[in-house]
C-alpha cells in the first residue's frame, strides 16, 4: 500500500513541467543516503553508489526516452540486486514507475520483457541464502511484473474508451445525418402539400374578385389583400425551404406526391420484388383524406416494406387500412422471426416514420407482434375534407 501511494505521489510529480529531474534527484539521494547507512566503509561503496545512481537518475529522461530510461533502470536494478545485494528502496520505486510509464506509452513487447530477469533470478536464488534475501527478490520480481501489468492494463483499457467513443460518435452522426436528411425530406414533401394550398387561395381570391358581381370597392380591396398575402406567403415558404429544393430546378422525372390511391402499386412492386405475399386489407368506409395524412400513410407503408426487405426478407406481409371518422390506422405485420431483444427505437427508418407520423398529430407504435413477426402500426388523426378542399387536391 505504501509503494503503490508513493508511486501514485511520484506520478503527480512527473507531470510537472520540472517534475522529472526534481524526482530523480529526490530518489538519487534517498538511495545513495540509503547505500551510504548500510555499507559506510565498505571497498564496494563506490560501485553501490554508482549503481543506486543508475537505478534513479534515469527518471529525469523518462518523459522524453522512455525505453532508453527503462532499459537502464532495469539494468542497474538487476546488477544491483544480484552481484552487489544493494538494491535501494529509492531504486525499486524508481524501477515501478519506469516499468509502469513504458507498459503505457513504449513499446509492449519491451514492456513485457523488461520484468523476466528479475523473475528469473527470483527463481534462481539459491536454497542457502538468507531469508531476506529471498524475500527481497521475490519482492522485486512481484513489483516490477505488477508495474507492468497495471500499465498494459490502463493502456488496453485507455484504447478500449477511445474506440467506444469513437464508436459511439460516428453513431451519433451518422443517426443526426439521417435524421436531418428525413426531415429536409419531409420538409420537401410538405411543402409541395402546402404550396398547392396557397396556391389555390390566391387563385379563389383572384376568381372571387373578378366573378362577383356588384362587388363594393372594400371587397375587392379585401380579395386583393387576400391573394396578395397568398403568395408573398407562398414566396417566403419557397426562400426559406429553398435550401433543402435541391430539385428546384426544372426536372422532368417530377411528379405529384404519392397518396393512398398508390398503395396498390407499392405493395405490387413488393409482391414482386421479393416472391412472397403481400396483401393490401382497407377496412371502413373509403374517403377522402388531407394530402398530407394520405402522404405521411404512403411513406410509413414505403419504409415497414423497405424494412421487411431487409431484416426478414421472404416473410409475407399485410398492409392493413381502416379508416374511421376520426382516425386513419395504418398497421404493416409480417410473419418473419421476431427480432431479438428490444426494439432499437433509435434507428433511422422507425425514426423518420416516427416524425413523419408526429408531423400531422399522430402516433406510431412499433415492435414483435403478439403472434409472431414484427408490427408497425400508425394512428392518423383524418377529419373528413370539405368538398372545396376536394377540389384542391393535386
């Protein structure tokens, strides 16, 4: 516990600007001062001192030359523990905060490799040596082995949250960029829907001016007003949604927005696209919807069929519709496998259908059908349309 606070103080100081060389020289002193108390007039104190030297000054290069710092460490550990028996307390710190910044930032083989003589002689010591002896190599191998690991373990654990998050952020783009793309698209369709509308105000407002008669001055004023406000409205929709018309330009392949009327079509080209059975059911009594419910049906269909292509390709599909007077309910089941574990509300095919349905005031629901397979159901608010709105429609 005490080596491991120390080593963890010794971190903090490297990361000072003048960190490095401050440690070294606090571990060189502490170990020749160590070297000085326990062999004073000793004919080896020269060699102790140059070799408990070695074990600490290295650290002052250790931010810039890791595995040049390492390699002489561990070298002067090793001749200091075997030959001489004058390993330090300050060279043993020293030796695990050089095994643990190469294990993190040099190379792991060298990392790896660096603790084995230590093991080795801890393995070799001899039967008849001394029991402090064999507990001080046993000692040493441990640390530095432990030193190490910990290091190969932060660095494996450091790269596996720089890969989550890596990860997690190319998702979390790659799901705004669908979603932006969705809605510029929704935003195209209902402008088409709405500019059809406004387009027929201005016309009425012109029509109703010059076909009535005895009209008072006011009311002509009025209707002008009218169609006047009509398209200064629809000119500013156009400028403000101008940058998402990247078709705005004449293309000839142009055609209205698909409605219920289409279905048909779609769920032929299913039946066909993929050999199994598709079947269109229309309950209630059949009617005229608002162009953008009957668009927003259309699309939600479109993309369940995409998703039975891709995720249960071969499985039959019923495309169910009941119309009611308040509400249209849209429900799309196939009979393919349930899909494992919960629902990923999050991907981007049910999260268009789920703005598209939020667009016109409605709900979407999805997940494994009671009997097997997957459902997709809508509920469309559908008030019935007036007959002049009827006779608006694109």
């Amino acid at each position: 516990m005490r080596t491991n606070t120390a080593a963890a103080r010794a971190r903090t100081l490297l990361r000072l600007p003048e960190g490095p060389v401050a440690l070294a020289t606090l571990l060189a002193l502490a170990a020749a001062g160590q070297v000085v108390v326990r062999q004073p007039s000793s004919t080896n104190l020269p060699a102790a001192l140059l070799l408990a030297l070695g074990t600490t000054a290295p650290v002052a290069v250790l931010r810039g030359r890791t595995l040049a710092a390492a390699v002489t460490v561990t070298a002067a550990s090793a001749l200091s523990l075997a030959p001489f028996h004058t390993f330090t307390a300050g060279g043993l710190l020293s030796l695990t905060l050089c095994l643990y910044v190469l294990a993190r930032r040099g190379p792991r083989p060298a990392a790896a490799l660096l603790p084995l003589p230590f093991v080795a002689y801890a393995v070799a010591t001899p039967a008849d040596a001394t029991l402090s002896t064999r507990l001080g190599t046993v000692l040493v191998a441990a640390v530095a082995g432990a030193a190490a690991g910990a290091g190969l373990a932060r660095r494996a654990q450091d790269a596996a949250l720089a890969h989550r998050s890596t990860e997690r952020a190319i998702a979390d783009t790659l799901l705004e960029n669908a979603a932006r793309g969705e809605r510029a698209r929704i935003a195209r369709e209902l402008h088409d829907v709405v500019a059809h509308h406004i387009s027929m105000i201005a016309v009425q407002a012109e029509t109703g001016r010059l076909a009535t008669r005895d009209l008072p001055p006011d009311g002509a004023k009025r209707f002008l007003a009218i169609g006047d406000t009509a398209r200064t409205a629809l000119t500013e929709m156009r400028r403000l949604l101008g940058v998402l018309r990247e078709d705005a330009a004449d293309d000839p392949g142009r055609r209205p927005q698909p409605g219920l009327a289409e279905l048909n079509e779609l769920v032929d080209t299913a039946r066909d696209t993929t050999g199994a059975g598709a079947r269109l059911i229309v309950r209630g009594p059949v009617r005229a919807l608002d162009p953008g419910v009957e668009l927003t049906a259309y699309r939600i269909v479109q993309e369940a069929l995409s998703n039975v292509r891709r995720h249960a390709p071969g499985a039959a599909v019923d495309v169910e519709l009941h119309y009611s007077e308040a509400d249209l309910r849209v429900r799309v089941r196939d009979n393919g496998p349930s899909p494992p574990g919960p629902t990923q509300d999050g991907s981007h095919g049910l999260l268009g259908m789920r703005e598209r349905a939020t667009t016109v005031g409605g709900t979407l629901r999805t997940g494994p059908a009671r009997d097997g397979g997957f459902l997709v159901e809508a509920v469309l608010p559908s008030p019935p349309v007036t007959a002049s709105a009827q006779e608006q429609r694109p």
